[in-house]
C-alpha cells in the first residue's frame, strides 16, 4: 500500500465510525485496523529513503535503470 | 557678380556640425568596439567598426549608465548617441549616451517575438495545464547529472517527503546542443515506465547563469516539447527573477529547483499531523461506541450478576492512567512536534481501545473460525469448540451444556 492509499484508508476509516448504529464488532476491527494503519504511515513517514537512479537508453532505444549517486 | 563665400575652418566646422546634427541627430548604431581608451578623467573613447567602415565614439564620464569595465574590444555592441562634430579638430564622432551588448538586444527581440507568437498559438494556455500529482511517486528530472539544480532538489525531498524514486534524466543545461538535449530528455521522460508506471510528474531544471547559460529554455523546441508532454511538467530555471519561455510553457513554474521540490510533494510533518488528526478522530468515535456499550453491559451485571467492588469512576482513573496506547506508539515518530502533540493526547486516545474492558476480566468468546465475538448462546452446538480470549492469552474449550435463558432482557 503506498501512503496515499493507506491516508484513504484511513480517512475512510474515521468516517465508517461516525455513521450511526456501527455495531460492536465492527468498531473492534475498524479500531484496529485504523490502528495499522497509522502505523503504517508512520513508518513510511519515518524510514522513507529517497532513491536516485538515472535514465539510459541504448542504440535501440531502450530505456533502462541505473543506479546513481550523487557526488 | 556675388562675393563668394570664404569660410574661416572654425566657421566651416560649426556650419557642418549644425547640419549634421539638423539631419541625422540621435540614432542607434550597431558595431564592434575597438581601440578601446579609458582616459583618467573616467571618458572612454573608440572606435566603432564593421569590418568596411569606423567611426570614433566617445562616452562621456557622467553619462555612462554602464560601468566601462563591462566595454572591451571585440565586443558587438547597440550604441545610442548623437552625432556630431568636434569642432577643434574638425573631427565627426558619436557622442554615446546609452550601450549594450549587441547580442544580448538581439536575444531580448527574439524572446519576445517567440513569447508572442507562442502566447498566440495557446502554448501557454491555462486551460491546457494539467494538475500535479498530490502523492507523486516516480519523478523524472531533465538536468545536469552534475549542476546544483539537482543537489538542491534532492536536499529538499530528503528532508521533506523522501517518498519518492527520482529519476535522472540528463541533459546539458547550457551551451549549443543543450535546447536539443532537454527535447530528447523529456521525450525519454513520456516513454520511461518504471516496473511498467509511467512517470507522475517531470522537473526541467537548471541553477542560476547568465542570459546565455539560460537561452536553452527559451528555445522553441524545447517550449513545444513541454507543451507536447503528457505528463505533468514543472519548469525550474535559474532565480526568481528569470522568467524563461519553458516557465510560460510547463504546467508549473518554480522560481528555484529547491522550490521546484517544495511544490512537488508534500512535507511530511504535515501529512504525519493530518493522519494524526485523522486516527485520533477514529480513537474518539470508537470510545465513544465502546463506552456506550460497556456500560450497558455493566448496568446488566451489576443489577443481574455480580456486585462489582470498585466503583465507576475509580475505573475510570485506571484507565486514564494507563501508558500510551498502540495507536499512540503508532504515531510517534522521531519528529519532536508529532511527538509533543502525541505526548498531550496519548491518554485520550488510549481510553478508546476495546481490549481494556479484558483487562477488567471481561472476555470475548468466539466459535471456531468465526470472526464475530459470541452474544448469545443460540445456535452454538453441544461439543461445538469455542475460543475465549482474555486479557493475556486465550483458552480453547468444548461446549458441553447450552442454556439458552436470557439472563439480560
């Protein structure tokens, strides 16, 4: 899940929980699974490495990856 | 028969000065300076020449809006001034008032006939713009692999939203050759597929030069390949005060790379305070459902079953007492405010968890491979095995009696 999936998710979550009459069980899950949730986001908030990489193309115009560091 | 007319040198200067002057006055002159003179009184005289033909100018000290160090020989300039003659030495020059590099006029007028011309074919037509990505993931940068324009951006996102894979698509930024690479760059950039995705959003960017270093982005070609571009184009070139064709042209302008990165994505400090508001939002609803519910279900035990030694509101300050939450510890990351803010709200949140009432003694009691705690006994089977989950641990048992009275209604 990528984290503007998860924060719809979550946002989707917090609105469930505000119908009337969501009954006990679902509460349960919609709790924890909120609970995952945020905590997915903050890890990838938190550990998050920005990646570089740069585009090469060869004689037949094929694209491709290669790694790149900035130095 | 009339006297002929004998003019003395000085009279015949003075005639043909105020003639010179009367016919041609001041008027601008495009040539090469040489033989180039800075008298100590702060004049500078040259000569004008085109290869054919030379003229002498001189620029008066207390004229000059240009510093003379900026006037060297060889250099194709626009000279405005008057002509004259210096009647002393019966000598025709131009009298300067204003200078400037011949080439740098002739790129101001192309500049602006391409601006016109472009702004006339809709090139920079709002309504064909298209909106950045919110969340983008796979970044495309057209620049130097070694310019400053990169490193400002990749400090940036490194701090604020690392969630990013950028990818380096270089181009010389400057030089002949370099309008023709960008083409090519942002042409790779609408082919690339990364793990088969295209690219959200493509930065054309390069740090601050000179009106030379930045003409690539005033090129035509590269003005339609932005255009042309299928996904989102943010242009970023040179400081705030440059505004090049590319700016008018891409779907965004950023006065820098570093706040191309700004505009790019998020900060994720703000995204980190927003899913906190939002899961705190979800921590409330669910306490507030689960308290309604605990209660009624304490006003039935008490009033039917048992006698619950500790009153209500001593309950209650145990569970106020309770450390941070799993949703707490879910959101506390190494960001200090996130933290505080946590830190503040940590109890309020922690009341809503559904597991506290197990704490208490309370347990959920499920059939095997059914999802939903038991509430009543009906059509649970004799021999059926049932999981009851406690505060720590769970039991596994097997029904041996059914009673179906129903001891809370």
């Amino acid at each position: 899940m990528s984290i503007d999936e998860d924060m719809a998710q979550l946002e989707l979550i917090a609105k469930r929980l505000e119908e009337p009459n969501v009954p006990f069980e679902e509460t349960i899950r919609l709790f924890e699974e909120g609970t995952a949730v945020a905590k997915r986001i903050r890890t990838q908030l938190n550990e998050a490495k920005l990646r570089i990489r740069r585009a090469v193309e060869n004689a037949q115009g094929v694209l491709s990856l290669e790694e790149f560091d900035l130095e | 028969m009339s006297e002929i007319h004998v003019f003395s040198v000085s009279e015949l200067n003075r005639a043909a000065k105020a003639t010179l002057e009367q016919a041609l006055g001041n008027l601008w002159v495009r040539g090469e300076i040489s033989n180039l003179a800075v008298a100590s009184s702060g004049h500078a005289y040259f000569t004008l020449v085109d290869g054919t033909s030379e003229i002498s100018a001189v620029r008066f000290r207390s004229r000059l809006p240009l510093p003379v160090t900026e006037l060297t020989d060889g250099v194709e300039v626009l000279v405005y001034g008057r002509l004259t003659i210096y009647e002393p030495r019966g000598r025709y020059q131009l009298v300067v008032t204003a200078i400037q590099p011949a080439g740098l006029g002739a790129q101001q007028i192309a500049f602006e006939q391409l601006k016109a011309k472009l702004h006339q074919e809709g090139l920079f037509d709002p309504g064909h713009k298209l909106p950045l990505p919110t969340f983008p993931r796979r970044v495309g940068v057209v620049t130097s692999p070694t310019g400053a324009a990169l490193r400002d951006i990749v400090s940036v996102l490194e701090r604020r939203w690392p969630l990013v894979e950028l990818i380096l698509l270089p181009a010389s930024v400057q030089g002949a050759g370099a309008a023709a690479e960008v083409v090519d760059a942002l042409d790779r950039a609408v082919r690339f597929r990364v793990e088969g995705a295209p690219l959200d959003v493509v930065i054309v960017t390069r740090g601050g030069g000179s009106a030379e270093d930045l003409s690539p982005f005033n090129d035509e070609r590269v003005a339609r390949a932005l255009h042309a571009c299928s996904i989102p184009t943010i242009s970023a070139v040179g400081h705030e005060i440059d505004l090049t064709i590319a700016d008018l042209v891409a779907d965004r302008r950023a006065p820098t790379p570093s706040s191309a990165a700004e505009l790019l994505a998020p900060d994720r400090e703000e995204i980190a305070a927003r899913a906190l508001s939002v899961a705190r939002s979800v921590a409330h609803r669910a306490h507030a459902s689960l308290r309604s519910a605990d209660e009624r279900l304490h006003r039935h035990i008490q009033s039917y079953v048992l006698r619950v030694p500790l009153r209500r509101t001593e309950l209650l300050d145990q569970r106020l007492d309770h450390s941070v939450g799993s949703l707490c510890r879910g959101l506390g990351g190494r960001w200090s405010e996130t933290a505080t803010a946590l830190a503040a709200h940590a109890q309020t949140i922690d009341l809503s968890d559904p597991h506290r009432p197990l704490e208490r003694g309370y347990s959920l009691t499920f059939v095997q491979g059914n999802a939903s705690p038991l509430r009543d006994s009906t059509g649970v089977q004799r021999g059926a095995t049932i999981e009851t989950r406690l505060w720590r641990g769970k039991l596994g048992s097997e029904v041996k009696e059914v009673d179906q009275a129903d001891v809370h209604r």
